[in-house]
C-alpha cells in the first residue's frame, strides 16, 4: 500500500499524539494517590514522614542471594558493596491500639512521571506481642478496614505449612491498582480486576471453619485479583468463603 507525504505526516502525528496522552495518563498516576489502605503507592518519603525513622532497613540484591537487614549506620557501607542500586526498603516497630507490630514496607521503582519513585507497592504487617482474634484486627491495624468490606474471600491451604492463608479482595478497581498490579506483582495482560487486598495468616492449628474469632499472626497488603488467585488455584486448593467479619 503506497502511503502519501501526507499520510506519512498523518500517521507521524497520530503517534506523537497517542504517545503524549499515555505519557499524561501516567504522570497522573504520581500526583500524591494511594489506594484506600492509605500506604499502597505513598512515595519512601511520605512514609518516612508519617511513621518517623525506620527501626531497621532492608535490602534484597536478587542474583547474589543477599538478603539484608540492617541498620542506618550500616546502610552506607553496604551500599558500596553493591553491584546496582539496591531499593532498601523500611522495617517499623510501632505501638498501635496498645499492640506492639512490625511494618515491613517494600517499595518499586516507579517511573510514570519521568523520574524515578520509591513508591509502597506492598507491606506486611507481623502481630509481635500475641496474636489477635481477626474480628479485632481493623481495632489494632487501621489499613486492615477496607478488608471488613470485601465481598470476595479466597481460603487457601499453605503447601506444607499446614496453615491457612484468607485473601480479602476489596475489588475496588482503579487506574491505579491496575497500574501497581502490572507493574509490581504480575505482567499478564489478562488481568484487569486488580484491586486492593488483603492476605491474611491464620496461626498454625487454626481450622478451615473461619470465624471472627480466628487468631492472626501476619497479614501483608498489596494488590491482587480474582483472576490472578484463580491462576493458582489447583496448587492451594483455593474455595470462595463468606467474609468472616462481616
């Protein structure tokens, strides 16, 4: 097919053009949103602000193994020892409702708004005193009330742990959490039900009869999906559940 100068031109602009509203859809994705956890998506330095300074860092350099937590005053050196830059993510200690836990924060590089962004893409938050009953965890973990509302929960049994795992999916779907879901967690372009959710770790011995009463002792927060859980089913034995706390 034998294309004008015209034409040529026509289709050199429609590209600039399609080019331009993706760059503009992207940056609006940086503009300070979260997700309605209130940490997903907060940048290292709005978290920094909220919570203080971190107890202790973390990093993970993939191809060699070395898994590392330490302190600020380690962080320095163990940066030179790296062979790129290394994303060192935040391990909090805080009192919450009385409840002392752990918040460890992991971050990725977030690129949307043409400079490089330490942003929340995922955190776990470990109960250190003693479990709680998952009826009193949004007492305790304020990020945890989204959960309270989930019309789909997953139960999964843990491969050779013999515990139970619940996931809360919020279902609520953005621009955002599909962009954190793409971008973070998993590249199929199948998947377009990303939303706020909730993986919840029910102590060991706990049975598959939940209740508001199940004890907890770990729940980490991310983005996840239907369809994505579906994935994986067969390997967890994965059966929808009513919501236990509602």
């Amino acid at each position: 097919m034998r294309i004008t100068r015209r034409g040529k031109w026509g289709f050199i602009l429609s590209c600039i053009v399609f080019l331009s509203l993706h760059l503009i859809s992207d940056s609006k994705l940086s503009a300070g949103e979260n997700l309605d956890d209130g940490l997903i998506w907060l940048s290292k330095e709005d978290v920094n602000a909220k919570f203080g300074k971190p107890n202790f860092l973390y990093s993970e350099e993939e191809p060699y193994r070395r898994y590392m937590i330490m302190s600020h005053e380690q962080e320095k050196a163990l940066r030179a020892t790296f062979l790129y830059d290394v994303v060192v993510h935040d391990f909090y200690n805080l009192t919450r409702n009385g409840k002392t836990v752990e918040y460890r924060i992991y971050y990725g590089e977030d690129k949307s708004g043409g400079n490089k962004v330490y942003r929340v893409k995922e955190y776990s938050v470990n109960l250190l005193d003693n479990p709680l009953p998952l009826g009193k965890i949004a007492e305790a973990i304020p990020e945890f009330k989204p959960a309270c509302e989930s019309q789909k929960v997953f139960l999964e049994k843990m491969l050779g742990l013999g515990n139970i795992r619940l996931i809360f999916v919020t279902g609520k779907v953005s621009d955002l959490s599909k962009h954190i879901g793409s971008a973070f967690v998993d590249r199929d372009k199948d998947i377009n039900d990303w939303s706020l959710s909730y993986k919840v770790y029910l102590c060991d011995g706990e049975s598959e009869n939940i209740s508001s009463n199940s004890m907890v002792r770990e729940i980490v927060v991310a983005v996840d999906g239907e369809y994505r859980i579906g994935k994986t089913a067969h390997a967890f034995g994965t059966k929808l559940v009513k919501n236990p706390i509602q």
